[in-house]
C-alpha cells in the first residue's frame, strides 16, 4: 500500500499535484477504515472532502470532518488505535496525537518519510499531515443521507444532503474569525454548480446561533444579500493565497474573481 501511493504521486507532475494526490489517497484509505469500524452508522463525513468525494469539487482539502448525528458516545480513542494499526500494518511510519475531551474531538496523523521518498521534500522529519475532526455537538437541523462512492476504495458513509453542507459552508464563509479562501472557492463552485440551490435554512441559523452570530439571521429571501456582503469586503489576495495550491485546474484561478463570485450571488 504504501508503495502505491508513491506511484500515484510519481505519476503527477508538480510537488502541490504529488502532494494532493498522496494525501486524497490516504483519506479515502482512513474513510475505508472507519467504515469498517461501523461509524458512519451515527457519523456524518461532512466539509470541503466530503464534497470533493461525493460531487466531485475541484480542489483538494486537507482534513476529514464529521458531524455526530446521534445520542451515541463516538470511541474516538479505540477509532484512532485501529487507525494507527491498519495503517502501520499497510507498511506506513505513523504517528497519531488526539484530543477526545473537548466538543469538537481532533486528531492529527503524520506520515513520517513520504514527502522525502515521493521527492516533494529533502527532509525525512517533514510530515504529510492528515487532520480529523468530529463535532460532537452539531448544530440541529441537518438532513442526512447515505452514499456510495468509488474514491481509490469502495466507499459508503453517512453525510449531508448538498442543501445541508452549503450551509455549513455558508456558515463557515460568515462566522470564521479569519480568511480561508477555500470556503469562498467552495461557494462559487456551488453557485455555478446548482444555480437554483438554496441552503438549509434551519442548519444555517443553528450554526450561527451556536457560534454567537449577532446580527440578522439570514432567510430564503436575504441569505444571498448577506453573504454577497462578506464576499464584498474580503480580501481577495488572502483569499487566492490559500486556495491556490489545493486547485486541480490551477487555471481556475483566473476564473475565481471576487467579480465573479459577487455575479454568482446577484439576486437571479
């Protein structure tokens, strides 16, 4: 296995193209373990993988989020033990460091040696780095559904519907305390995707009610006024900065304007 994933990135030209492709193969391997683990019979795989995963987003992301959709204690601790052992039984040098005492349970998974083995870096001791996150106490109002998808494995989980996870995304766009210029990309790739999508409106408000959101809460008939006016006053710099090295199409950077994106919410 772990032979395979060098040859996935030895076949992409670029040390961004290697180092995306290394890592979506190594989460599609972790999604594979949790299912077998049973989780998402009460988990949900929700974010910016998720969508790339089921809808096909044109970029990479960097973590693996989840959403616990029940009453169910999660046994993150035992999840991460099985992780670490199927993973080091597949040849891999890992480590994992978690924190399950918190809301939102975390863990980080370094791969030690293949950024230097698949030629992106020059150092052993530099890690590719796969982030877990599961909020045990999401906002209410989420529908779910369960999919099937063939991502490197045969894979079936337990996520959100695409109303359900643009809000979250929308969500993340007006309550994130700084720039992330991947939630704005995600945006209009949804808008230009589905041009009739409206959010889950329910979620939505949760989300910003959990996170202290202080100011009119968006509606059927506002939530694109609301958000045109955060695209409006971010800094499209910072913005192109962090998405820029996750594109698949790197061109596609020419098309992401803070003008387009601004057209896409105009009121149809």
């Amino acid at each position: 296995m772990r032979d395979y994933v060098l040859e996935l990135a030895a076949k992409q030209n670029g040390m961004n193209a290697k180092l995306n492709t290394m890592r979506e193969y190594l989460q599609a391997y972790i999604l594979r373990i949790m299912h077998e683990e049973g989780i998402f019979s009460s988990t949900a795989f929700i974010g910016g993988t998720a969508l790339r995963f089921l809808h096909n987003l044109p970029r990479y992301s960097q973590d693996l989020d989840f959403s616990l959709e029940n009453s169910k204690k999660l046994a993150f601790a035992s999840l991460m033990k099985r992780i670490k052992d199927e993973l080091s039984l597949a040849g891999y040098d890992i480590s994992i460091t978690f924190n399950d005492e918190k809301t939102v349970q975390s863990a980080f998974i370094k791969f030690r040696g293949l950024m230097k083995d698949a030629g992106i870096s020059a150092f052993a001791e530099q890690n590719l780095l796969v982030k877990i996150e599961v909020d045990t106490k999401p906002p209410r109002g989420a529908i779910t559904e369960t999919r099937v998808v063939n991502k490197y494995f045969p894979l079936s989980f337990l996520t959100y519907t695409k109303e359900s996870l643009f809000a979250g995304k929308l969500h993340a766009v007006l309550s994130r305390e700084y720039t992330k210029g991947r939630d704005f990309f995600d945006i209009s790739w949804y808008l230009s995707k589905w041009k009739r999508l409206s959010p889950n409106i329910t979620l939505l408000t949760n989300a910003l009610k959990q996170a202290g959101w202080k100011k009119e809460y968006p509606t059927e008939n506002t939530w694109r006024d609301i958000v045109y006016e955060a695209v409006n006053k971010t800094d499209w710099r910072k913005v192109k900065k962090d998405v820029e090295n996750f594109l698949e199409r790197p061109r596609d950077l020419d098309i992401f304007t803070k003008e387009n994106v601004l057209n896409l919410l105009g009121k149809a």
